[in-house]
C-alpha cells in the first residue's frame, strides 16, 4: 500500500519541487523519514501522529516509511507535514488518493490537528503557476493572502486536518478562499517635522531619494545623523505590486512569523519599504546570509530600501567589503558545496560616521582629543574602493541651540516627495521601465542623458584631475548631476547642477 503527493521546499527564496511518498514496508512498528530532513523534520514524526489521532482518524499499525524527493536536497522545516499526513490517510484509504493528485500541500501541524502557518508560501505559489498550472494549492489559512498574491494559481486556505480530508472526500464543496485581514499595530512613519536645521542634509536625502544615490553622513555626535536617516523613507514612492511580491517572497522564505508581527506587513503581505539597521557588531553572515543552505542577511532583507549603517567606521573591516559587489550588481551571491544562491540587493545605502574617535574634529573650540594618527587610523578603516561608491558625502554639523528652542517651522516632508516623485516620473519615462532610476544608467545611456556644455565639461575634466577621480566616481558625478537636473525639471545638465554633484564628491 502506498500513496503520492506534492509538496515544496525552499532552495533560498525560491520554492523547489518536493515529491512526498508513504508506504507500509512491514510489520514492526516503526514510523521514518527518509530524504535528507532536518532536525525539526525528524520531529515531525510524532506532531503527525498526534495530528491524525486527534483529528478522528487512525494511525496505520507497521513499518511506515515516508520518502521526501529528490533524495539530494535537504529538507527543511515542517511545511510537508500536512502532505506527509495526507499520504498516511490515503495509504489506508481514510481518504481517496485520487484526490491527492494535482494538488500541492503545504502546512505544519498542532498536536490537535490544526494547520499553522509556513513559510515560502509566495514562492510556492510562484513555483506552481510556472510548472503546475493546472494544480491546486492547498495552504494554511493565514497564509492565504500571499498565496492569492499571484494571479493564476488556484489556491485555498485550510484551518486542520480533518477539514482537509472532508474535503479531499467530497464531505465539503470548498475551503477558504476568502483573505482574513492580519491586525497590524500601523507604525508612526517619521517625517522632516522635527527637524530643526540640516538644510544641507535633507537636500543631499532629496537627491538620494530621487535618484537612489547612496549617502554618507559625516558629522559630531547628536548632530541628527540617525534621526535624518530614518526620515527617508516618507519621501520614497510606495511600492508597487511588483515590489511587494519581491519583498514577501523574501521575508516569507526568512521567517513566516514576521508576517503576522511586523508593521511592514498587511494581509500577510510586505507593503512598506523596509528600513534595515544592522548594528556595527552585525557578523559576515549575518549581512550577507548563511546557514547550510543560506538563508538571506540584512543586505537581502533591505531589497527595494534602505539599509543604515550607523557608526560606519565601527564595522568590521570584511563586512563592509561585502557591500562592493551588491552595491554595484544590484545582487548578491552565496555559494556553497552543493548550492550557489543569488539573492537580490537593490537597496538605498545610508551610512554614518563621526568625524574621528572622539567626535569633536572640526568643531569651533571642540577641543579634539585625537592625535593626527589616531584620526588617520580611524579612517582609513574605510577603504578607498567602498568610499568611491558612495555618492553623496556630506557634513553634517551641531544644532545651534538657540534653533532647538525656536518654534518649529512647517513640515517640508509633503514638498520634498513631491519633488521626489516627480523626478521618479522624468526617470520613468526616460528609461520606460517603472523599476529603473538614474543609478543604474549605462555608459550608452549616460552618453544620451548626461550630455554637458563645453563649459561643464571642462570644469568635469579639471575636477577629475584634481582628485585623482576613478571612473566609477566620473561617471557617478555625471549620474548624480542627472538627478538633480531632474529635480529641477530640466532637459539638460547646466554648470549649477554638475557644482553640487561634485561638492557632494568632496564636501564631508
């Protein structure tokens, strides 16, 4: 007696396919997994007994193998102990298992037969309108709101076991195919209102905004470095449908419990830009992921936002260099003996940092505790080649605190997305693709869109000199000035525009 049907698995963000057998193999009494699980599928064992029995059912007496295929891949999780139960039922006829067929199951078990949430499901969701078109997804309730995030995927939602298998019998017409909303806590979005000053600042957060230009704040200690950085993101563009599959499929195949915790998320949907700030103890895998198959860091888990780095110099030196490739590929790479996983990366990066150990450098009567050598050091634990990515480099100076008792003035934030948003528009249409901005210009469309007068070129060729400019800083400068022509709302790049992309180069 034996039974089939489908379940997945996770092979970094993206689901693979899982083929699920259970088979009576004698008389002794033995219950197995065999298939490469993990540990927490090796426990799965005895959730599944208890699932059946407390559901009504009866547990097959015999040598019970379960057979988790391709027999190479490691297996993950406890998302294939509904299919594993359904098999068990099936190989004693408690349910048919022609029912089992062209139906794809994922969900973890209760002692009590109930269906909690997995995850992946997006992925899964994903993996069967590409491959199993004419299948039916099976999930658990709270995860039915991704599930239904793709169009073309027949998918239903189920609360336990035994409703399952009354369906499976044709005791029930359906399951849930209604979305349940996910009470979520709506988190105060911070906006430019209490911001006293920084006017250079919330100028330099504009450029990157529009442009997703990366920006490093150079400033003393309580100057508003993290406060200005956690504002940015009320000037962004929400996300579109695109985005938020992305972003879910991301944060769904990490933890399935940020879904009904976290503020980003409605529906069981990521519907915010995330903000990511690792602290500057944050380890190599924790920033780029890790694991025997990997799963994604604070670079990944900052897709389509901003990934903060606060006390910039304070990282260790590795980990920052990790940032080189995505900064520029937009990805990033993990190998490993059996697997190579690219992971996506496209994020805005924020960085801050004093100006040496003791904060005070540059700072009228700061009384600078630091040596020559001691600053030179302290710097020079940023190398060169991260610096040249980096955009915008600006000073970031003390509040005056006769500012900080003064009235405070209007809110800008409304003006400055509007701006924001307009220039993302202008990029749009230049580039006809909603997902691209001035960033990621080639060297054929920078030849087409960042054409300068006589006079800005060689203002362009004496600044390259005189700093010993890179290419990449060359053409970053010609990419910012585009920003900020677009800001403007103008065609071409004058001699004011390419002015403040080089000050940006050299200001901090």
């Amino acid at each position: 007696m034996s039974s089939k049907t489908i379940s997945t698995t996770l092979l970094g963000i993206d689901a693979v396919r899982v083929d699920v057998e259970a088979q009576v193999a004698g008389l002794k009494s033995r219950f197995a997994i065999v298939g490469l699980p993990d540990g927490i599928l090796k426990e799965s064992k005895d959730r599944i007994r208890c699932a059946i029995t407390s559901s009504g059912f009866k547990f097959p007496l015999g040598e019970i193998i379960v057979s988790l295929s391709p027999a190479s891949l490691p297996k993950i999780g406890a998302n294939f102990e509904l299919a594993i139960a359904l098999c068990i039922l099936a190989m004693e006829n408690q349910i048919p298992k022609q029912a089992l067929i062209n139906r794809v199951f994922l969900g973890e078990l209760t002692l009590d037969g109930l269906i909690r949430s997995v995850s992946g499901v997006l992925s899964s969701a994903i993996f069967v309108r590409k491959n199993l078109s004419k299948s039916e997804l099976i999930v658990p309730k709270d995860n039915l709101s991704q599930a239904k995030l793709i169009e073309g995927v027949k998918a239903q939602g189920a609360i336990s076991l035994q409703e399952v298998a009354l369906y499976l019998r044709g005791d029930l017409k359906t399951l849930e195919t209604n979305i349940t909303p996910i009470k979520t806590i709506p988190k105060k979005q911070f906006t430019f209102a209490d911001v006293v000053g920084q006017h250079s600042a919330k100028r330099a957060l504009e450029i990157s905004a529009a442009g997703e230009h990366n920006l490093l704040m150079v400033g003393p200690p309580g100057a508003g470095k993290s406060m200005l950085s956690q504002r940015i993101i009320s000037l962004l563009p929400p996300l579109n449908t695109f985005e938020m599959v992305e972003l879910t499929k991301i944060y769904s195949a990490q933890d399935s419990t940020n879904l009904n915790s976290s503020s980003n998320f409605d529906f069981g949907v990521v519907t915010k830009r995330p903000f990511r700030s690792p602290h500057y103890t944050v380890s190599y895998a924790g920033l780029v992921g890790g694991g025997t198959i990997p799963t994604p860091g604070e670079i990944t888990l900052a897709h389509k936002g901003i990934l903060f780095l606060d006390e910039l110099p304070e990282f260790k030196r590795q980990v920052l260099e990790t940032l080189r490739t995505p900064l520029e590929t937009k990805q990033i790479t993990i190998s490993r003996a059996k697997h190579r996983i690219d992971y996506p990366a496209d994020f805005i990066l924020l960085a801050a940092m004093n100006p040496c150990p003791c904060g005070k450098k540059g700072l009228p009567g700061g009384n600078c505790r630091c040596t020559q050598g001691m600053v030179e050091r302290y710097l020079a634990r940023i190398s060169g080649p991260f610096l040249d990515r980096i955009d915008l480099q600006i000073w970031v100076p003390p509040v005056n605190f006769l500012d900080l008792n003064k009235p405070l003035a209007e809110d800008p934030t409304e003006k400055m997305k509007k701006s924001v948003l307009q220039a993302r528009e202008i990029q749009r249409i230049r580039f006809n693709n909603p997902h691209r901005t001035n960033k990621t210009m080639t060297t054929e469309e920078l030849k087409r869109y960042c054409k300068l007068n006589s006079i800005s070129e060689k203002l362009l060729e004496k600044t390259a000199e005189q700093l010993v400019l890179s290419a990449r800083s060359y053409t970053r400068i010609l990419k910012l000035a585009r920003t900020i022509a677009d800001l403007e709302g103008t065609i071409d790049i004058n001699e004011q525009h390419l002015n403040e992309a080089i000050g940006y180069r050299i200001r901090a």
